[in-house]
C-alpha cells in the first residue's frame, strides 16, 4: 500500500512538472559567440580604425564631425557675400576669375581687410605670389590693409613728395605708414612646385586664416625654368600636373586636422585668369577657358568670374570725367552652403566719388537694404527700424559712411532676413 502511494505520488508530481513545463514560455539556448549587434560592430570597427592610425581620429561620429564651412570670410559686398553663403568658406578653396583689370586683386585684398578687422592682432594672412610682386602701397592705401612700410620705402616716398614741392612726411603720418595688425607675410619662389608646396606646408600649420594664392596662371614650372631651349621648348599640360598634384595634397592637409586635433579653418584664396578657347566656334559656343586643369576645377568650393562693365562718366563729352566702372560677378560655382549661378553687380571707383577707392559698398548695402525690406523706403527717405536715416540716396550712403556701427546692424539684419546664419571668427 505505501508502495503503490509513492509510486502515484511519483507520478503526479511528474506530470505537474511536465504541465508547468509546457506553459512556461520557450527560453533560447545560450549560444557561445553570438552575432554582435551592428551598433557593437560599428564601434569596434571604428576603434580599430582609430588604433590602427595612431588615434588621430581617423572615423568620426556624427556628433563628433566639425562643419568648418559656417565660418566664412566676407568681402564687404553684401549681396556677392549674401551669393556665396556668407564669405569665402573656411577649410577649402575659391577662386576669383577675371579679366584683366576687372579687380581680382582688389577683391582678394578687401577680404583680407575684412579678416584683419575682424581678428585685429590675431589676424595671420600669407600671400603666396607667382605674378609679379605684392604691391603693399595699393593695398594699404587703396584696399584698407594695415601692413607696415619699411624704412626704404617711407625714406623713398618722402623723396618723391619733397620733389614735388611738398613737405616731408609729419610724425603721425610715418606712424601711419608703419601702422600694422596682426601677421602678415609674403612667399616668393621660382618655380611652380616650390610655390605650391610651400603654400601646403602653411595651410597644414593651421594658423593662417587666409593663404592667397596669385595666380593659378602666372605659374612656371620646373620644367619650364630648366628648358635648355627656352621660349622654343613646348610643356603641354606642364602647369596642370603639378596643379593636379597640389590638389591631392591640398584635400589630405584641409581633411585632417592639425596637431592639437583642432579641424582646419584655413581659407585657401586663389586668383585665376581667363583665357581664349580658340576650338569654340559659334554663336552659343563658351570661349571662357580657365588655365589649371580638371583637378582645380573639381576641387574649388567656390569660383566668382568678374567682368568689367560700363564706364561710370560724369559731364558730357568732350569735357567728361570717368570716375569708375561697373564690375559685374558671377559665382560660376557653389559648394559649401551657396550654389551656383548668383550674379549681381557693383559700382567700382577710382576715388573721386567722395567714397574712397574701390567698391561702393555704401550705395550696395543701401539697395540690397531696400531690396530685402531691411531699409524702409519712403518717396525719397530712407529709414532703419523706424528711424530716418536721410532723405535722398546719396546722403543715405554718406550716412552709412559716417556710421559704421549702423552699416554693421544694416548687414546683421540682412543677413538675419535672407536666412544666412554663420560666424565670422571661430572659438576653437
């Protein structure tokens, strides 16, 4: 009898296992080595990656990648600025294009100035020159640069003032012409690979904001200086290879950031001439050909052509008087936060206008102002922010001339109504 209890005991205890069994929910068997998730494989990829060069941060995340490209360096000329996203992008290449006496050089100085007055004694720019020499008269008293006159040159420019029946220079106007901000120098090599590797070396420093380049088409390559037979000896495509090779190093050196992980910030301004494309025939054939090569092409962020227009004359002939010239631009192409195809204009003068030398930025912003329903326009008044500034378009732009704080409200609020957002000077 305690037997056949047991036994049935046994048994029932059994099956309450296997019921409780079956209704318990199916649990999966642990596999050694199972599947990481793609997120785990991802990061040790990318660990592994960095590890492997040295830690430099060779794959970033998404929170952890710098967009240089919202620090721009602005030429002053609002609504070019307004066509380019802001200014010239940082951590890359533009280009000016032009005709001759167009003003690609001014254009390439006044944003320098631009940079110089933004960033005062921290300012560092480096002209890299392959046409001509750098021309420091023009650019301090013509284009707003504060770079120091040596003593020859002060001691040479008294000369020709006594000469002509002028006193020599007054104290405080020596104190101008030794007058300087910030850091400012100057390369000059032969030939083209000298000069474009020096300009690779500067930009992987990271500590200019600006590395002007001018020009692109003045370039002389090795090739070309050793020639035993001079102007005979023909190179094809000698400038493009080695404009081609610069561009490789160029993308490697504005990639990776510099010694303190810090990314890289410098503006890579080049000056570019056109040049007849003799095998364009037609009435809509492109007769623009612009010397470099493919990789230039490809490897710009921006290109602005500039155009001479009309003669700005006053009188009647034969007793007129030029005063300037319209310059028209065209941004030919666009990365970077700006795209191509703006084209617009601006008032360019010799100084007998009453505003200096140089783009009438004053009339410029006054206009794009109006355009943009920043400035109020009342019959012949003009107002900001319901405060009349002056009655007629001349006295407005005299105004701005005189105001400089209010030029620079005029240009925050533009921006702010266009929709541009971006900084000027960066804080890493």
């Amino acid at each position: 009898m305690a037997s056949a209890a047991k036994e049935k005991a046994k048994k029932e205890k059994k099956e309450a296992k296997e019921e409780a069994r079956a209704k318990a929910p199916i649990k999966p068997k642990a596999v050694k080595n199972a599947p990481l998730t793609r997120a785990e494989r991802i990061e040790l990829l990318r660990t592994g990656i960095n590890k492997a060069f040295e830690g430099k941060g060779a794959v970033l995340c998404g929170d952890e990648i710098s967009n240089v490209f919202t620090l721009r360096r602005p030429t002053g000329i609002i609504d070019l600025d307004i066509s380019i996203g802001g200014g010239w992008p940082a951590g890359g290449l533009s280009q000016i294009i032009g005709e001759d006496n167009s003003g690609k050089s001014y254009l390439a100085n006044r944003t320098m100035a631009e940079v110089q007055k933004t960033y005062g004694d921290e300012a560092a720019i480096s002209v890299c020159m392959t046409e001509q020499k750098y021309d420091k008269a023009f650019a301090k008293w013509k284009c707003g640069m504060r770079i120091p006159m040596s003593p020859m040159e002060i001691q040479m420019l008294e000369q020709a003032r006594v000469k002509d029946g002028l006193p020599p220079f007054t104290q405080p106007e020596i104190d101008w012409l030794k007058d300087r901000v910030g850091h400012f120098q100057e390369s000059i090599f032969q030939t083209a690979e000298q000069v474009l590797e020096a300009a690779v070396q500067q930009v992987e420093e990271n500590v200019f904001q600006v590395v002007l380049i001018d020009s692109f088409g003045a370039l002389l390559t090795a090739a070309e200086a050793e020639a035993e037979g001079g102007l005979e000896d023909q190179h094809f495509a000698g400038a493009s290879k080695v404009i081609t090779g610069f561009m490789h190093r160029l993308h490697a050196a504005l990639n990776l950031p510099d010694r303190y992980g810090r990314p890289n910030t410098t503006t890579v301004l080049g000056i570019n001439q056109v040049r007849e494309n003799l095998k364009a025939s037609g009435p809509y054939a492109n007769t623009l050909q612009i010397s470099g090569g493919r990789a230039l092409k490809h490897g710009k962020l921006v290109d602005v052509l500039l155009k001479k227009g009309s003669k700005i004359k006053v009188g009647k002939y034969p007793n007129e008087t030029i005063l300037g010239k319209e310059i028209n631009w065209t941004v030919l192409k666009g990365k970077a936060g700006c795209h191509d195809g703006g084209e617009g204009e601006y008032r360019f003068y010799y100084g007998e206008h009453g505003y200096g030398f140089g783009a009438d930025i004053y009339h410029n912003l006054l206009q794009c102002g109006v355009k943009t329903g920043v400035i109020e326009q009342s019959g012949a008044w003009y107002g900001f922010q319901n405060t009349a500034i002056c009655q007629g378009q001349d006295n407005a732009a005299h105004g701005f001339m005189a105001n400089p704080p209010l030029v620079e409200a005029v240009r925050q609020a533009i921006f702010a109504k266009v929709g541009l957002s971006f900084i000027t000077k960066e804080t890493f």
